[in-house]
C-alpha cells in the first residue's frame, strides 16, 4: 500500500485553501479597502467643503455684528446702556462735519485734553481763605488759622470753597502734628469727592489719596500703607474723572515713589496698570489718526455696504477694531473695540446659530498661535485652518467636523458596507482556515488510524494462517508420529481457522456498518439457550488456557427479537477481549440478568481494566488502548465499534463499569418483546 504522506497532504490542502479561500478574500479585502478609502476621501472633501462654507459664514456673521453693533449705537442717539457699558467698548466717539470730537464712552486711563469734557473751573480759587492762608502762611497762627478754615466748611455754600477748606484744614494738621486728624479728613475727602475735579483740574480722590499714604509713611504705619496703597493704584486703575496724561503720571510717579512693593496684590495692580496705560497711549493714536497707525502700516480699511469703515489695530498691548460710520449730514460714528474681547462674547452665539446640530468643533487662535477660544466636543480631529479676512486681525478659524463613533461611521449610508463586507472576509478566510486546519488534522488522524488498522489486521491474519499452513505441511509430509499429537494439530488448526473466520466476519461487517449496508435477521430467540451453546462451544479453547469460566442465570428468560448471528458476534467480541485483557487472572464470569424491561448480558472479567480516559473513547472506531499497546497486545481496534453498531441496531445499549488492575465488565442491554 502506498504510504500517506502526511506533510505532502497538508501542504496541499493549505495550497488549495490559498487559492479557493485567501486569494479570492485577498482580491475582495482590497477591493472593499479601497471602497473604504474612496468613500472617506469622498467624505473628507464633502466636510472640507462645508467647512469651508461654514468658515465663511463665520466671517460674514462678525461682519455683520460690528453692523449690528454700529446700528445700536447709532440706531438712536440715546443707546441702550448696556451697548455702552459692553466690557469690549473701548471707546465711543462722534465728530462731526467740522471735525470736532464728542467721546461718549470709554475705556481708558486718561484722556487727551480735546476729548475732555470737564473744562477748568473760572472761579478765584482762594479768594475768601485769603485771611486764613495769611494767618497760616505769614503769622503761623495756626489755632486761628484752623477755627477760620473750619468755619468756611460749616457755613460756605460754595462747594468749591468748602474742599478748599477742607483740603487747607488738613494740610494744617498735619503741620500741627497732628496726622490722625489730618488723615481722617483727607479719607472725608477721598470718599466724598473721588470722582471731582478741583477747579476742572485736580483730582480729589487722588490727591487725598496721596496724602495719605505721605502721612502713613511718615509716621512709619506700615499696614496703613500697604491698605490705602492698594486702594489708590485701585483708584487710578478705575478712574472716577477724567484725568490727562499730565496728572495721571504725575499721581502715577508719586505712587510710584511712596508705595513700597513688597505686596504680590501690588504688584499685579502695578503691571495692570502699566498694561492700561501702554493701551491708552495707543488707544489715544487711533482716536487721533486711526489710518496712519494701523496694524502693518498699510490701511486695510473695508468699506461695507452702509458706508462703515473697519480697521483692524494689532499691537502687543491691545486688538482692536475700529468702525467708523458717516452719516450724510457728515457727522461721523467711531467707535473702537477690543477684538478678543468682543469675539469671546459673541462667537459662541454665533456658532450656535452657525451649527444648531453641535457637529464642528472651533478653536480661535490670535496670531500669536494663543487660544482665544475653543468649542470643541471632540478633541481628537484635524482640523482646517482658516485666516481671517484681511478686514479683521490676520488670527486664525480652525474647524474640524465631529467624528462619529464607530457604530455611526457604519451607519452612514455607503461607508459601513465596505466596512461589514471587509469584516466579513477577515472573519470568513479566519474561519475558513480554522476548520481547514481541523478537518486536516481530523482526517490525518484517522489516516493515520486506518494505516494501523491495516497493519493490525495484516499481523493478526497472518499468525493463524503461519500456524494452519506449518501444522498442514507437517501432516501432509507426515512429519507428525502419534495420532494423539495429529488430534491435536487438528484441534489447533480448527480454532485458528475459527479465529481467522471470526477476524474476517469482523473486518466484513466493519466494512458494511460504515457505509450503510449491514443486514440484520431479527427472529424470536431463546438467548439463554444462545448463551449456553456459545458457552460451551467456546470453552473447549478456554480449557487449554486454563481459563475458568462461569456462566448464570435465572430461571424463566422471556425470547426477544434480535439477528442470533449478530449476537453471536458480540458475545464473541466481548469474551475475546475478556480473555486478551485478563493478564495473569484466569477467570470470566458471564451473567444474564432479567430487568422489568430488559435482558442484561455481561461480561465481566478480573484483568488489566481500563483507564477513565480510555473508557471514553474506546467504542470508536480503530482506537486502542494505550496500554494493551504498550503491552504488546494484538488488536485492530474495531471490536467494540461492531458490538456498539449491533447494539444499536437491536435498540439496546452498552455499558461499562472498570477499574485498572481490578478489570471490567462489560454489559448488553437489550429490550424485551411485549
Ligand atoms: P481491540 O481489542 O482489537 O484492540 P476493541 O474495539 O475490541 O479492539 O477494543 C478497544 C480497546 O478497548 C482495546 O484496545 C482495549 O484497550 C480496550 N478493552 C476492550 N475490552 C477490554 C477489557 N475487557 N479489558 C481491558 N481493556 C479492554
């Protein structure tokens, strides 16, 4: 027989699995890839797309703000306070068509002095403290001088008169020594007056401000400094009046001079002032001449459709915008606004309105590369750049549209088939390979088995045959002296012929149970008359191995329907294998039990036994025992696959009850006829 080469086998299958399962799969894999990838190009043009349509809107919505904005403050010439009091307004001014400017909101520190509206107060300052600034100054009478200056603050009606007083009277303390008084007023002044202007020109609340902070100096009261300090740098941050560059540096240099900074509150209010100050000096140029100064020096004015000019301003200190609208009575609406701070205000409303759904996410950031906003849902994306237009700070849009999950992806109509195609392949050439690789190894196996089996079978043919063919040539060549000794040649060559019959009835009926073709002869058997003959019939051989083997049963035995030669076969099987597996025991016992609905055959024998693992396996076919092989036991290993076929086809069954070095019993239940 030609031997199977396992490997040769293998190979061959894998090659056949490559081609029917793998290249095909391959060819489809790559095909849907590509459908995956053309379709995600597809999309990610679509999202450029709208990305960029909805960049544009963008840009057109602020655009259309600054109008809106511009119409607010213009609509009626009393706006609405709170367009006025927006943090982003920086300032608010009209000219008219002479050229003259009214500031009507601000955000500034000071102011230039055509912008003011405070104009120096014309009265003679001191004229009625004459006698009290003579008694003061000239004849040091101070007592008087302070019963006159307090005399004024009670009686005057003249408000200028009175902080005159006032700010005399205090002075004067402070010349008598006496700071605690001179404080108290001067804290009288700085709470009731901080927002006026002496004479249309000093600031009350600063000036008190200062002198205080010289008297705590002086007198060495720390803590007192530190407070008031906080709170005049507080009162230059925040001004009350309007202050020109002149006195705001002066308070602002003295400040510097008195406050000492060891305060990280200080500190801050030091820096923000700086801050402030630096985007006064260059909110002052705008107003002044806002196109010689603009961000690069060239003017990117945009004139819209209702005549308003925007002008975007880029400094370190301050981004801005400046609108500008001319009415046709040449009356001129400016207004200038921190750009920042107005898009932070409304860009998330504009976005809103943009994008109801939430399906993009935007980020903000100034040319710097520094976030000035972010509205992002999911952060991991791509996203598009978009410059802003030249009418506005050159910062940068970035827009990216959200990812949807997994699930959603393969939702979108057209994507998720390629996707569940692609799957489907993988999992498909997966499980192709699986089960090639199992039905490979099965079939292997039992190849392997088969070549066994042949051997097997081969082997126990032939011993018989050797043992006939040596004990023929012997008699034929009359080789054999006593009659004695011929009887028993003939006894020998009986039941090896018996045996070899038996092997081939074996082999033959293995052969018709496997495809199908195994015909039974039911009739009404005796089966203890069946037993006993078989018994007997087999206790001739048993006799000369010394085996001793016991048969029972009970009285009454009801007949069933079975095929007797089939019977046979399996009494035949199961006594041959008690005999094979007996080892060095030399007993067989064989049972007949009746049951309520069953005939009980066993077969019970006091050998080798069989392991729990083997007991599992042992019915199917051309499997053998471990150890009957290691122990060099002849068999083919389908034995008990016949007794089981038979079994099942008298609709009975098979039982086994072993334990290794104690031996088995083997049993047969067949069912009884109604
Ligand atoms: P074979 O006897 O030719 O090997 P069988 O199908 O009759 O094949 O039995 C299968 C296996 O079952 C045996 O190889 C042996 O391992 C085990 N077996 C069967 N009967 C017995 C028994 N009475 N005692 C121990 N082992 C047994």
């Amino acid at each position: 027989m030609k031997p199977i080469n396992p490997g040769s086998r293998r190979q061959k299958i894998i090659l056949y699995y490559t081609l029917a399962v793998v290249l095909p799969g391959i060819i489809l894999g790559y095909m849907a890839l590509r459908g995956i990838r053309n379709d995600q190009a597809l999309r990610e043009k679509e999202s450029r797309r709208k990305l960029e349509l909805d960049s544009q809107s963008f840009f057109t919505a602020i655009d259309s703000s600054f109008v809106q904005l511009m119409n607010e403050l213009t609509g009626d010439s009393t706006f609405s306070l709170s367009t006025k009091d927006d943090p982003s307004l920086l300032a608010f001014f009209v000219k008219d068509n002479k050229g003259s400017k009214r500031l009507i909101s601000h955000r500034m520190l000071y102011l230039p002095d055509e912008l003011r509206t405070n104009q120096p107060a014309q009265l003679d300052p001191a004229n009625n403290l004459k006698d009290g600034v003579r008694l003061e100054f000239i004849e040091s009478r101070f007592s008087e001088a302070i019963r006159f200056y307090q005399n004024i603050i009670l009686k005057s009606t003249n408000p200028t008169e009175k902080i005159q007083a006032l700010i005399a009277s205090a002075r004067l303390y402070n010349k008598m020594n006496q700071p605690d008084r001179a404080k108290e007023l001067y804290e009288y002044i700085r709470k009731e007056y901080s927002g006026s202007l002496l004479n249309g020109q000093i600031p009350l609340g600063l000036i008190a401000g200062l002198e205080i902070l010289k008297i705590n100096q002086t007198i060495g009261e720390t803590d007192e400094l530190r407070k008031h300090s906080r709170q005049c740098l507080d009162l230059l941050l925040h001004p009350s009046s309007e202050y020109n560059k002149n006195q705001f540096d002066l308070f602002y240099e003295s400040f510097k001079v008195i406050i000492p900074k060891t305060d990280s509150v200080i500190d801050s209010l030091f820096t923000e002032l700086d801050t402030q100050r630096a985007r006064t000096d260059y909110l002052i140029r705008i107003l002044g001449e806002p196109n010689m100064i603009n961000s690069n020096g060239k003017i990117q004015t945009k004139v819209g459709k209702n005549g308003m000019s925007i002008i975007p301003f880029n400094s370190t200190n301050l981004v801005a915008i400046y609108l500008s609208r001319t009415k046709n009575n040449g009356n001129q609406t400016n207004m200038v606004f921190d750009f920042p701070v107005y898009l932070k205000s409304i860009s998330e409303k504009l976005i809103r309105k943009l994008d109801p759904n939430a399906s993009i996410n935007v980020k903000i950031e100034d040319n710097e590369g520094r976030l000035i906003f972010s509205k992002v849902i999911n952060e991991e994306t791509n996203y598009l750049s978009f410059t802003f237009p030249e009418n506005l700070p050159q910062w940068k849009l970035l827009l990216s549209e959200n990812k949807p999950g997994f699930i959603a992806t393969l939702l979108i109509a057209g994507s998720g088939i390629y996707l569940v195609i692609f799957i489907l392949i993988a999992l498909l050439m997966v499980l192709g390979f699986v089960f090639t690789l199992y039905t490979l190894n099965e079939e292997l196996r039992l190849n392997k088995m088969k070549s066994e089996f042949i051997s097997n079978v081969s082997h126990e043919l032939k011993s018989p045959l050797t043992s006939i063919r040596m004990m023929t040539e012997m008699l034929h060549h009359k080789r054999v002296p006593t009659e004695e000794r011929k009887s028993i040649y003939y006894s020998v060559m009986m039941q090896e012929s018996e045996r070899l019959s038996h092997l081939i009835d074996n082999i033959l009926d293995f052969s018709r149970m496997e495809d199908n073709r195994k015909k039974y002869n039911f009739i009404d058997l005796d089966i203890d008359d069946l037993l006993a003959k078989f018994v007997e019939s087999i206790g001739e051989r048993l006799q000369e191995t010394k085996f001793n083997i016991s048969y029972n049963c009970p009285d009454q035995i009801p007949l069933i329907t079975a095929d007797k030669n089939a019977l046979l076969q399996v009494f035949y099987n199961l006594v041959e294998n008690a005999i094979k597996f007996s080892g060095t025991s030399r007993k067989i016992d064989i049972s007949l039990f009746l049951e309520e609905n069953e005939l009980l055959i066993c077969v019970k024998d006091y050998g080798i036994g069989i392991s729990t693992k083997d007991q599992e396996k042992i019915f199917d076919r051309f499997y053998r025992g471990d150890e009957p092989q290691r122990m060099g036991i002849k068999g083919s290993g389908i034995g008990l696959t016949i007794v089981k076929n038979i079994m099942e086809a008298h609709k009975g069954s098979l039982t086994l009850e072993s334990k290794i070095g104690e031996g088995s019993t083997f049993c047969v239940h067949l069912p009884i006829n109604k």
